[in-house]
C-alpha cells in the first residue's frame, strides 16, 4: 500500500470509528425524562375532565361541568360556557414548568401560597395561584405538596368569574351571510 492511501485508510478507519461511536452512543443512552417537560396535568385528572371549579377570593365559587363534551357554567348561574375561554383554561395543564419544589420547610406565605385566593380544580386536583415572580415573570402554583413556577396566561380568567366564560356577542358591523 503505498504512502497516500495508508493515510487515506488511517483516515477512513479513525472516521468509522468515530461514526461508530456516536452511533453506540445515541442508541444506548438514556434520557431521564422525568424533568424534560414538568407540567400540571395529574394523572388523578383523568383524560377527560367532568367537573372544574373556580375559586376566587371574594366572588361566588364557579363551577363548570362537563356534558358529551358540551361545557357548561353551573353555578352561580347556569349558561353554556363558551368554548375557547374553556380550552384557555385547560392551557393551564400542559404548562411546562420551570422549577419545582418540595413544600416541606418552605414558609408558603413568601411566595403567596399560604391562603387560597385564586384556585382552580380539575376533576378534585386542586392548583392555588401565588405570587408572580417579578423577576422572572412567572407565578408560583401549588398542587398538592409541590410548588411550581409556570409562565400561565389564565389567572386573569379565573379571576373575572363567571362572566369570563360567557360567549362575546358580535359586533353589530359582522353580518353573517345569508343566501
């Protein structure tokens, strides 16, 4: 073999080698998947959620059920409740999660978790709403014994009440087409 290609063949081979590695290395690696994507959902919930329950500080408890998946507010009146404030709620549960904590030796009142002021159930599971975290933008929840830091969008919904989940009327300028 003359000089080239044994250095061609040194080249190849150390090449293969690292091909074979990597190869080795994806296929028998394991991810922990515990901590790649942290969210609300509980398995307690169910896959299909009957009842939510609104808890407001101040304002009249709102329950919403669920009927052949028609949603409705059932308390403190009853009216169907509109659908895209409803699935904006259930945003909440597929939420990652930044951070979490044992709430064992944490004072709760520091990140506003002490009192149930704003909480929402699912289905039984209970999510309190805290304080906003002012430097990262993000609210502390708790859920059973762990605190957990969500960038959520639906404490402004749970916080109008009842009203929130009635369906907008059109404005007077949308016709619909009639033929």
């Amino acid at each position: 073999m003359s000089s080239p290609n044994k250095k061609r063949f040194i080249q190849n081979l150390f090449l293969l080698l690292v091909v074979a590695g990597l190869a080795f290395f994806i296929t028998t690696r394991k991810e922990d998947s515990s901590n790649l994507h942290q969210t609300l959902y509980d398995k307690s919930i169910g896959d299909d959620a009957k009842e939510v329950i609104i808890h407001s500080e101040g304002r009249e408890d709102v329950v919403l059920e669920n009927n052949d998946s028609v949603w409705s507010v059932v308390k403190p009146t009853k009216f169907l409740a509109d659908k895209s404030k409803v699935h904006h709620l259930f945003t909440l549960l597929s939420e990652n999660a930044d951070s979490q904590y044992d709430t064992k030796d944490k004072d709760l009142a520091a990140y506003g978790l002490d009192k149930d002021r704003l909480s929402v159930s699912f289905n039984g599971v209970k999510i309190i709403f805290g304080k906003l975290n002012e430097v990262t933008q993000k609210r502390f929840l708790l859920k059973g014994d762990t605190i957990y830091l969500v960038q959520e969008t639906v404490s402004g919904l749970l916080e109008m009440g009842e009203d929130a989940f009635k369906a907008m009327p059109k404005p007077s300028f949308i016709h619909e087409k009639t033929e």
